[in-house]
C-alpha cells in the first residue's frame, strides 16, 4: 500500500513539477529581470553625460572624420545629433533588457527550477552582483569603462552620423546629373533606333537559322520591340544614374573629396560606353 502511494506521488510529482517551474520561472524571472533592466537603466543614466561630453570632444577635436568642403558643416551637424544618439541609446537599451532580456530570464529561471540548478544560479547572481567581467552586467560595465578610456571607440558612432547627415546634401547635389544623363542615353538610343531596326530585320531575312514562318513573325514583330527599347531605355538611365550619382555624391562627401568629384569623368564614361554598346550591336 505504501508503495502504491509513493509511486503515485511519484507520478504526480512528475506530473505538476513542469507546470510549477513554468509558474516559477515566470515570477522569479520576471523579478530578476526587473532588476537587471533597473542596474543597465541606472548604470547607462549615470555614465551617459560622460559618453556625451567625451563624444562631443573627440567629435569637435578630431581630423580623420572630417575633411573637405563640407568637413566643418557635418561636424557641427554630427556635434549636435550626439547627444540625441546617447538618449536613444539609453531607451534602446532598456527597452531590449526589458523585453529579450525578461524573457531570456524567465526561460533562464524555468529551466532552473525544471532541472534544479540552483547553485548554479546563485553563483550567476553573485558573479552579476560582483560585476565580475564574465557576467552579463559586469561585460556591460566594462564595454562603459573601455569607451571612456580609448577615443577610438567614439568613431564609429561619429561616422554613422557623418553618413547619415551627407545624406541630405547628397540627394541635393546627386539629382542635378541623372536627368542630363538620361536624356543623354534617350537620344543615343532614338539616333541609333533606324540602323538598329535595319540590322535585325536584315539579319532576320538572311539568316538561315530561320524558317520563313519564324522569318515573317520575326519582321513583323521587331520593330514593336525596338518602338519599346527607347522607354525602358530611358526608364532605365533615370532609375540608375539617380541613385549612382545620389551614392558617388555621398561617397565624395564622407571620403573629404568635393561633392563633383568624378562625376565629369564618370558621366562622359557611361555615355561613351552605351554608345560603343550600340555600334557593337
């Protein structure tokens, strides 16, 4: 009898035990993932003014992000966007510790209670209390400490800026080329449209890779195709060189060059060869 009783507590034991741990895990990983939001909240808010006022530092002291004609316009720019990059970046991080991180504490703390880990996880809290480098608050708290110390570290983020504030005078700028040039490659393409008609359909009469049925379908429906070219053509070169000059105009500004640089060259370039491609044709 007694060992009936023990097999079925046993049994049920084995029964309720998951639904227990998931409850478990559910509370006591929401709670501590309360308080690791709270320390990365707290710990990011106290050291932020810091990585603002040394990223405003390197940002108005330093010549290898800056350069050209429009050097001095983005790092005032990038100088006043860096202290809204630090506050997004508190509000990011604590939102990703308050979500990814909850309920990566709560699966934590299920498996915890499911497989009795228990020793284990009062060393992971000591080890997060203590700040030591292996725990996930005590990394944290490093990568803070090594961006006060090395100013390298702030270039990234001043870069990310550079770009996204060359932005703006790039699509300014980049647009005044991709009309010309599409206009450009429509003429091209309208000048060549008779001799490329007169070639295909020449080739389409002699050719004897044809029979005369495909002959006759051929030379009827050529020059609807070449009608189509001019369009897509023209369709084409807008699409394209808009967002070609648009990118080499941004390049030209983060890399110190002047915003024109090349374009003469690049431009006189993509004619001469669609023109070649046309005679080759």
């Amino acid at each position: 009898m007694c060992k009936s009783l023990a097999t079925f507590a046993k049994n049920l034991f084995l029964c309720v035990w998951p639904i227990f741990s998931i409850v478990l895990g559910l509370v006591c990983g929401s709670v501590f993932g309360i308080i690791i939001t709270l320390v990365i909240f707290l710990l990011t808010l106290v050291r932020t003014p810091m990585h603002i006022f040394k990223m405003l530092r390197v940002t108005a002291t330093t010549d290898r992000c800056f350069k050209g004609h429009l050097g001095l316009l983005l790092r005032v720019f990038v100088f006043l966007l860096v202290p809204l990059v630090h506050i997004l970046f508190l509000i990011g991080i604590t939102c990703f510790s308050a979500t990814i991180g909850m309920l990566y504490y709560i699966g934590r703390s299920t498996k915890v209670f499911y497989k009795h880990e228990y020793a284990k996880t009062v060393k992971n809290i000591e080890s997060n209390a203590k700040l030591e480098p292996k725990s996930y608050v005590g990394k944290y708290y490093k990568k803070c400490q090594h961006f006060m110390k090395d100013d390298t570290e702030s270039l990234p983020t001043i870069y990310f800026l550079q770009g996204c504030c060359a932005l703006i005078p790039s699509i300014l700028i980049g647009v005044i080329p991709f009309i010309p040039f599409s206009l450009a490659v429509l003429g091209i393409t309208l000048y060549r449209l008779p001799i490329n008609v007169y070639k295909t359909i020449k080739i389409s009469i002699f050719t004897v890779a044809l029979k005369w049925d495909l002959k006759i379908i051929a030379i009827i429906t050529l020059p609807f195709v070449h009608a189509l070219f001019p369009l897509l053509s023209f369709l084409g070169a807008l699409v394209g060189s808009f967002f070609y000059f648009i990118i080499r105009t941004w390049s030209n500004i983060c890399e110190g060059y002047s915003p024109f640089h090349k374009w003469k060259r690049k431009f006189e370039e993509g004619i001469k060869k669609y023109y070649k491609a046309h005679k080759d044709f």
